[in-house]
C-alpha cells in the first residue's frame, strides 16, 4: 500500500473510523469517506496518516469525534451536512497550526466549547 495516495470510501456502509483503519496506508494524501453510517471518530484516529491533507466525511449520521480525532494534522476536513450538537473543547486537540480550512456547516450545533479551536493560531 506504499503507493496508495487517494482512497474513495464514499457511499458505503462503514459505521466507526477507528484508530487503526489507515494507519498501514502512510502516503495517504486525499481520503473521502463521505455517504457512509459513520457515527464515531476515534481518538487520534489519523495518527498515523502524516502526509493526509484533504478528509471528506461529510453527510455522515456522526454522533461522536474522539478526543484528539485529527491530532498532529494539516488536513483540510469538511464536516458537512451532520447531526452534530456539540464539539468537544478536545475534539480538534494538537492540530498544526498549517490546518486551513474546517468545513462545518449545516451541523445542529448547540453547544462549542471554549477551547475546540484553541491549537488554531493567526
């Protein structure tokens, strides 16, 4: 899998991206997983993918972003069109600071605690 770069998952039938699902796949550079049942995001679940920079996961039914999801990234991540109600103060923990863009729009927030974006540096 040293030559994989871009995996399209989208409009599948995966429920929960865990710790250990891409870590073998470590030139991973575009990953979209959108259209799928995926409820949860594990901790530091893309620990692994250093050269990862763009994540589709949008139009997901997610329920829960682990803690520390996306740390040690420089991913752009669309996060769109969920039933997400809260973000953790974790949930975008250790990102660089070279991360540009998060896409989460048409969410049903409620709730953003005060430190879910405070590794983001102007």
């Amino acid at each position: 899998l040293d030559s994989l770069r871009i995996l399209e998952l989208y409009n599948n039938r995966i429920k929960k991206v865990n710790k250990d699902l891409f870590s073998s796949i470590k030139n991973l550079e575009d990953l979209n997983i959108e259209m799928n049942l995926i409820e949860i995001i594990d901790e530091e679940c893309f620990f692994f993918n250093k050269k990862l920079r763009f994540l589709k996961i949008s139009k997901n039914p997610i329920k829960l972003i682990g803690k520390n999801a996306f740390y040690d990234t420089h991913i752009n991540i669309e996060l769109r069109d969920h039933n997400i109600q809260q973000l953790d103060e974790f949930a975008f923990s250790g990102t660089k600071s070279k991360q540009e863009t998060i896409y989460l729009d048409r969410n049903a927030f409620s709730i953003i605690k005060n430190k879910t974006f405070a590794d983001f540096k102007g």
